[in-house]
C-alpha cells in the first residue's frame, strides 16, 4: 500500500488490453499504479505517456522484488501461467485475464500456489461486471425465472481469426464464464460435448457448437463463429417459471425479461395437457458502470478485505477445464468428455 | 384427368392443413378438388362448405376406387405410411405432408413402391416451395457464395409442444428439408450427432441441437427449441467467397447476401496471414408467390410431365434419414451416427 | 331482429372491406347478415359463395324496404353520405367506412339526421378496436403517463396511391381517428396546419405532414407518405410522468411503456435544473381479438343497448373535420386553420 | 507552419468538444496544437495533461500574436463571434463549431470578414465528415436516385435540455447542414415553416417540427425533439429513380439505397395509371475513417490549398439562416418565413 493506503500495483503487458486496465486501475480510486512492464519498452512507454507516475520498464524481477502489493497480467495466453506463478511466489497479489492458464494443470497449480500464498488470485472474467450479467446474476438466482431449463448463447462474427487456438478457446471464455457467473452455484456442467469444423484450413475449428451437460434435465449450449456475416450476441435463458433474453448487441435494452412459460398438467397416458402463459415483458434499467471499472475495484476490494473476489481463481479454473475438455471432444468427433 | 385435362385430386385429412390444400389446388388451375376426405365427416363437410363441388366423405376406398388420378395426404404422421401405401397400390400419385413417413423403413417402402408404380411420391416440404429459400438454392448453387463452409439455422419459438415425438421432429424437417434442397447435390451429410433435454418432463426433447457431419470441412447445425420467450427463424450460410443470411422474421427483406469473407495467405509456421473482405451487402427481391400454390403446381406438374417432383419421395426419405438418426444420437448421449 | 334476437344487417359494397365485414358480423353471434348489396352483382355473388343464406342484390331500394335493422357500409368515399342519409330515412342504424363523409357538412347531416331519428351512427375506426390501441388508450386516460405532452405520429410506406385524394385523406383519419380516441375527451384539437407536396404530379400531395394545436402546451403530429421504401409505422406519446412507443411493425410488441421522463425544477433566472428519469420499460400483453371482430360485437351491441358506440358519428366528424381544416391549410401554404 | 511545413493551430474551449479538437488535429499529421486556451486554465491543463508540447493558457490576446496559422474555437455558441471576429482580424484562419454565430448578421459578418482578410472560415458541420453522409452524397448527387422528392430527418432522444435556446437550435444544424451537403447545389430551401411546443416550460420549444420549401415540388422536414423515450436518427430521401435510407441507430449497416419508386403514366383526367417499381436493396461499405480526423484534414488541406473548404462560412451561415427564420415561423404560430 502506498501512504493513502492504495494498493500498489503493475500492469504487466502494454498491448491491447493493457492500457484499459492502466487506465481504470489509475481512475478506481483504491489503486496506484506504479510500474507498467512490457518486453517491447517503446511500447511501454507509449502506452504510460499520459500517466507521468508510472515507471515503464522491461525488467520484470525488478517490479516483482520491489514492494509492490499486485500485478495485473495482460500477455499472450502461454505466457500467464509462468508470469502468474512467479509473481505469487514473489508474494503478489495476481489478476489474469481469461483464460487463465494454457491448461487445467497449469490453471490448478496457479490456484493451488495463490491458497498456499495466501493470495488473491482473479481472472479477468470482464462480461461479469457489466451491468447486464448482473443482472442476470440477479434475477436468476433471485428465483424469479424458477428452475433454469436451458442456457444458449450465440457469439459469431466476422472475427479475428486466431493461429494457435480454436474459435472456442477465443470466444467461449466469455460464455462459459457468464454461464458460471449467473447460474446457481449447485448447477454446474459435469460433462461437455463439442463440435466444430477448420474451416478455413488453420489447424483448428473456425466454426464450433459447445453443449454443456448439467447430470439433470438441464442443457447448455455456445455457438461460436469466426465466419459470421453478421454480429449476433444474443443469450436465451429459459426457467420454469419465466425466461430471460440478453441481446448485447442492443445499445441499451440489452436484458428483456418474460413473463412466459409452459404448464404441464397431470399426465394422461394419452395426451399431456399443456398450458401457455403469455404475459409481459420487462426491460430492467441496467447498472451502466464501466466493467473494468468495477473489476478493477472488485481486484482491491478483495485484497483489501482478505476474501476471494466474484471471478476468483477457482472460477476461472472451471472454465478452463470446459474449455480443454470441448478440444478432447472435437478431437474424439464430438463424443461427451466428463468434467470429473 | 376429368374433360378439361385437369388432375382430379382427393384430398385426405380436413384437419390444420388440409383446408389450405383445398384451397391451393382448387386455386392453382391445373387440378380440380373432387373430394374432400375425412374419419370425421362433420369436419370435412365444415371445410369443404365454400365448395359446393367438392364431395365430402369418410369412405376412404370408395375414393380410391374412383378415377381420380392422385391424393393428396395431411393427416398424423402415423398414418402417412399405410394412407400413401394404399393409394400408391390403387394406382394414384401422392402427396404426403412432412415428414415422409414415420420411419425410414416405411420411407423406403414407400419410395420403392411409388417407382414400381410409375407413379409421383412428393413430399410437401413447404419451404422449399417460398421466394426466400428458392433464392438460397439459386444464390449457393450459381456458385456465387464459392463453396459452402457451414449452415447454422435457428428455429425457436414458444411452440406448441407435441406429445409423441420430440423437438427435432417437430422443427428440424423444416430445416433438413430446406438444407437438401439449397446444398448442391453433392454436398450431402454423411452422419449427425444430436444433443437435447426433456426440459418440461414429456419424455421427448423440447430443446435440441442437430449436427450435421459432411465428409469433408462443412458443418450444419440446427437449434430447434419449444421453450423460446422469442421467435427466431434465422439461418446463416458461409462460403468461400461471400456469406448469406436468411431472417424470416423480416417481413419483406429476408435475404441478406454479404461480400464478406476471410481469406488465408500461403501459410508460415509461425504466423497465418488473414486478410478480411469486408463488401457490400444486397437484398434481392423474392418472389412472393404463395408457397403452396408453387408446390400445387408443381405435384401437378410433375404428375403431367411424368418427371420427379422437386421435393420428391427421396428427399422426403433423406430428411427421415436424419431425423431418425438424430433419434439414435439422442438415446446414445450425442454419439455420431452415420446415415450410410 | 330475427327470432333469435340477432340484429339483421345488410352489407353494403362487395368491393375490399365488404367481404371482411361479412365474415366478421357473420361469425359475431349477435348478428345475421341477410343481404349483401352491390352494383356489379356478379362481385355480390362471388363474396357471398361461401355464405348460402345471404341474399346478394343490386336493389338497395329493396333492401332498405325490408325489415332489417342495419346497414354496413363499405362503398367509395363520395358514396357514404346518400347512402347513409337514405338508410337513416329508412330507420336503419348505419356503421360507416372512414372517413365518414367528403365534407363536414355531409357529415353534420348525418350526426343530425341520426340523432333526429334515434339510430346508431357509427365510423368504422378500425384501428381503436385493437389491442394496441386500446391499451394505449387505458394508459393514456389512467393518468400513468401524466398530462400528455405530444403524441408523434409516423406512417409511411411505399403506397397505393389514390388520384382522387391527398394522402392525408388517405392514411392519416388512422391517426387522427386513435388520436380522438386514445386521449382524454378534455384534450381536443382546436386548430391544424399541414404542408405538403404532390411529388408525383396527381395534382395531390403524396408526402404531407399535419399539425395539431391545442391551445394549451401539447402538440401533435403526423406524417404521411405514400413515397416511402420503407413501412414505419410508429407512434411516440409523452408525458410528464412516462412516455410511449407504440411500433405497429413489431410483430407482438408493438406498445412499450417507459418510465422515463424529465423534470423541471424551480427555475434560476440564469440556470434550469433539469433532472433526467431513466427507469425501466414495460411490455404489455395484448388483447389478440381481431379488431374487426370487436368492431362488429361493439356495433351490435350499442344498437341493443340503446347508446353510443365508441366510435360514433361525432368522433367521426371530428376526424373530418381535421382532414378539412388540413386541405384548406395546404392549399394557403401552411397556415394555422382553426378547428372552431 | 512550424519547421515541417505543419500547420500551427491553437484550440479555444477545454469543454466538451475542445479535447476531440486537441486529439484529432494532433493525430492528423498535417497539423501541430500549440496552445490549448480557456478562460478556467485548470479545466485546459487537465485536457492537455497527455500532451506535453501544448502550452496551456487562458490569455487569448497572447495566442493570436504568436505566430500561429489557425485557432479552433470550440466555445459557448454566444462567444463565436466575437472570437472568431477576433482571430479573423488578427490574421489566423478559423474553424468555428456549429452553429457558426447567434445571428444571421453576425454570420455574414464574419463570412465578409474572413473574404477579406484572404482568411479559410470553416464551419464543423462534424456529420459531413462521417462516411454514412459522404456516401449519400455521392449517391444524391450522381443522379443514382434521379430528381429528389424529399428529405425527411428524425432525431428524436431524451436528450440534454439545453436552458438557452429551442431544440431545432440544439439539434436541427445536423440535419440543416447534411442537407446542405447532401443536395444538389441548385437545390436550395427558400422558405421555413416550424411548429412547436414548449413542453417543459423552459420558455423554449423542446418538441418541433421545422420544414423547407423549395420553391418546386420538393419537401424537406426535421422532427426534433427532446423528450423522446426512444433515440431515433433516420432520414429518408426519395427520388424519382429510387430512394435512400440512413439509419443511424445502425452499427455498421447505416445506409440502405432502395431500387423502389413510383411511375406515374399518362394522365387520363378519369383514372391515373400508377406502376411501382419494387426492386432491390443494396447497403454500400461506408469509409469508416473518424468524421472528426476527416474534418481536421479538410481545415488543414483548405488553408494548405488556399481554397474553401467543404463546409465554409457559407454554408454555416445557410444554416444560420434556416435557424433564425425557423425562430421567427415558431413565434409567428407557423407561418411560412421566406429565407430571402
């Protein structure tokens, strides 16, 4: 902490996403950051230039044996684990974002350091700080849809074609994180089953169907797609007792609450009596902070208040277990792979 | 035929759909309604009443036994098989609705038999028949799309939910049907794999997803969903060379064409160079002829022509090739099943 | 009435609206459509074909000289006055197409004639009869949206364009006709201005926009287009409490409610204090009743009971009225005509 | 210029607009800021915090004797002119915000002033440097859609009430100023009428309608309005070959040319013989450079050029001119205000 009693901390890696995490750290208020630390230090130091305060350096063992109190991780996916590491072993409170790790043995030996350390350990799960997941989160768990029923997310796009991952390591990492952000915590997958087609010859699915598998009459599903001609981002919850659409590319109406649903009566061996309710819709007025903003606050609030934080390691090791568990599945022709 | 060449034609079901075959081949010029068939003679005497030369009946051979020269079948699909078997040996042409029949067996039976006799097997796979899909077929078989990468088609409503079969049943013909008849003819599926939930306690899936597998890198998928808040009817075609989307929610501009594309430069084995092309879009106008009075039309056509019609017995059988194959894929956990 | 206690009606007009006015006052219950009344009998013929106790005649004479006890009519504009005048000097109630009359002295004829003679007069308003619109109406006259301040209204397409009339004439008595309806009888036009222009050369204009004053803070709008390559029909009414859309395109949400407003504070000679309340919005479900069949039941039942429809010949003089007032004030350029 | 050839310019106003000034024309190359200047010098040292080469300041007089080439003034629209007046006088060429002054004499004031000194005036009519605008041009003024019909423009939101002027004055020099780019420059408005209301007392209209004669058959509206629960920004223009929409809610797909119209045949004084076209929809790619960064060359290549820029003084004060005669229509209940 610094004599205001702020955390300090550094942001390690000035590429895309480094700079917002720069900037919101600086603006949460309950942060300074200290130290920006990039390989590439032009880059670095392009990125600092508004904010005089922060030091820019390439020189990582520098910032880890200084007293700074965290770091936040915005590197290539390869490179969190190790940096992670060191850095919870340098006795540093760690922010990554998503994914996690490179695998789940990676991603259990992070979790597994930051509970020995004595360490907050959080996953930049960013989806799950803006105000519509919220408030899924909310009505979900508030049992006002009732039982969930089913959860599918569409996610496709004319995207950025990744080399060295498929199209469900980029994209679903939002889904599978707002899926175990807004559900119940005793509703969890236990088994995926994956689909998906290279279609465009990189090595590795373009085009790719994720089901989630809940071991009760319950079903996920993520359709993701680097080769869309148009954006879709659109979620269906649907419950026992109402259903719940999320349309984020909606600029401000983005979460549509209905009051819709099917009654099934007592059952005749010949005929089932179904009953429709049709009732109104509801558009919720959505908390419209920032999301990094508010994960950034999240990060110091939980190391200032010694507790596990909303997108805590742990979170981010379920979703890097579904992830690794739909590349078993693709690669077995689409066979359901548990999540033991 | 009766003096004026025109097809006589009984139609046998008075139920949801029969009345709008009545009124379609009534319309369409090329056929005349002799009589209008049913096991319950109150309702077809009601639907047959603006047509005082229809005679209504619940006599079935007698009917048959008659000259007429075809039948036209819109009754449970249970019955498709032994209602079309009769009438295929009475020696008349016949429509069947969708599906075929209610097993691939009874398909084939049905196939074989219509070809022994000579006579036309089509099955009314409506959609095939609109300005919208027609344009899709024209559109991806000019070539004008390069070559199909995927086919995503979304179905989902919160439907009537069916007692005796589950949701792929009920949608998925729709989107089989469509799919075999826009894909070239040798771009056909080769197996599928199925996931789904019996969310509401029917003993059949009421939310499912379909895929499927082509032999080489193509994928289809189909979400067919009863517990929808929402309705979406929206499919998404990718090619080489340029994109589709089919959004029948529209009500005038169903089909989009996108320029759009990713292209992959001579690959390095570090760093894949993608190039994006990112064009305009083009809304044609569709015919806006009534689909089944182009399907009228069309039996009638095919009856005169003594050609096969466009949606004939052997589409009707892929598409029960693959929903009974979806059936195995949902009782095995989403296993691959080929349609060999 | 016949011996059921059906009112007996006649349908004047066989042309567009006659025949869903036959099939709507048929199927009401508390009517019976006796004859149907055309010039050009052989169209007289074709609409009633389904309907075998309907007489079809071209003797309106006939007609009125039998024991029925209401007459529907559904004829060219120019026509609704003698026709009306001749069936209220028979002693028939009379529902007529919109606009009422050519002129409002044909139409204050008419409002005087049925009162001399104590029989229904009533505008065929379609669209107050909808579910839209008569939720509008229950909110605006609930006082949920406060005093209202404006109501805008759009609706253009790509139009039948008529030669004998401007296209106010044509398409705004819809918006004139809910905007009597939907707000409170104390909030009346008291004078219109419209500009135009005939862009086609019919000698009419094809794009027009009216003003309505009330002679106090509120205004109201319409604009009407015949020349449009899109169909917006879109209604906004403000409040001081909340505000409404009501999106006649959408297919089942076509009326939202948002609990959004601004408020004035006191005022700083120098500075207003503006506060913004952006609260939720609110889907209702709509009744699903066809209009006209409300229509229909809403007739009967004012000639049963003795009292006035809801929309009566008063409300469809003022709607005349405005269309009057519009036409003098496109042709003086734009000036305010007052409604006195 | 500065020893590069650049451009040396100083930004008036640190307020909301002033810090996209300082981004854009620092980003733009052909430029370099110098001095950021604002009456609370605190407010200009916080904008020029990222820049260490501008020097902050709050003593006007001391900018325009420096040697620099071009101020841009981003103030209170009261204080354009005499600012601009100010920077004219002293030899610098000027970029003003929209609206160009308070008054049409002020207007032509400067648009006389800066002729004389040689001086560029520039107006930033930001929406013609969108891609979006730039595109409708061109389509306009190609012939693409033949002779234009009308322009029709809504901009309705629940918007920022502004305390000092009417909402045309706040949100019509948008649409004021498209149109004057958009059409033909043979194709000038010579006359205003606008209807409005003070809903909110603010002694102001916040809801109104201003609309533009031409002088042949041709009509231009623009509904603006503050208390809308909805946010809506869609023109239409109609031609006699087709028409075009701009929607700009639209993420990318903004701008839609309709192959639609109407034929009018020859004239028979009984019937008029109308044919509609029903043609195609094409959605152009639009350049989707900032508007800002656009504008910021265009300011630079005019003075480099020593030409008049797209939107100079002239067209500014066209738009003035609109503004104050809508002012004068509005106090005047609507009467048509000729723009002599």
């Amino acid at each position: 902490m610094d004599s205001q009693g702020r955390i300090q901390l550094a942001v390690i890696g000035a590429g895309y996403w480094g700079p917002n995490l720069v900037r919101n750290f600086t603006a949460c208020g309950s942060a300074v950051v200290t130290h920006l630390c990039d390989l590439d230090l032009s880059r670095a130091q392009k990125v600092a230039a508004p904010y005089p305060a922060i030091a820019t350096t390439n020189n990582l063992e520098g910032v880890l044996a200084s007293d700074i109190d965290a770091v936040a991780i915005a590197t290539p996916v390869r490179t969190h684990f190790p940096l992670a590491k060191q850095a919870l072993l340098a006795g540093k409170h760690v922010l990554v974002e998503k994914p996690l790790a490179w695998s789940v043995a990676e991603g259990q030996e992070l979790v597994a350091l930051a509970e020995a350390q004595g360490r907050v350990l959080m996953c930049d799960h960013t989806f799950c700080y803006t105000g519509a997941v919220r408030k899924m989160r909310e009505v979900v768990q508030s049992g006002e849809l009732g039982d969930v029923l089913y959860f599918d997310s569409v996610r496709v796009n004319l995207g950025l074609i990744q080399s060295d991952v498929n199209v469900l390591w980029d994209l679903a990492p939002h889904d599978l994180s707002i899926l175990d952000y807004v559900l119940p915590a005793d509703l969890r997958p236990v088994a995926v089953s994956a689909q998906g087609v290279d279609a465009v010859g990189t090595g590795y699915a373009s085009v790719a169907y994720l089901t989630l598998h809940f071991g009760r009459p319950v079903i996920a599903n993520v359709h993701a797609n680097w080769l869309s001609p148009v954006k879709v981002r659109m979620t269906l919850v649907g419950g026992t007792k109402k259903m719940l659409v999320w349309d984020d590319n909606e600029p401000s109406e983005k979460v549509r609450i209905y009051d819709k649903g099917i009654e099934i009566g007592d059952q005749d061996p010949n005929r089932i009596r179904v009953s429709y309710r049709h009732g109104a819709c509801f558009i919720p007025v959505l908390d419209s902070t920032e999301a990094l903003a508010r994960m950034a606050r999240e990060f110091c609030s939980a190391i200032t208040g010694g507790r596990a934080p909303e997108t805590d390691g742990a979170a981010g090791l379920r979703v890097l277990k579904a992830l690794e568990a739909a590349n078993r599945s693709l690669q077995a022709g689409g066979v359901r792979v548990e999540l033991a």
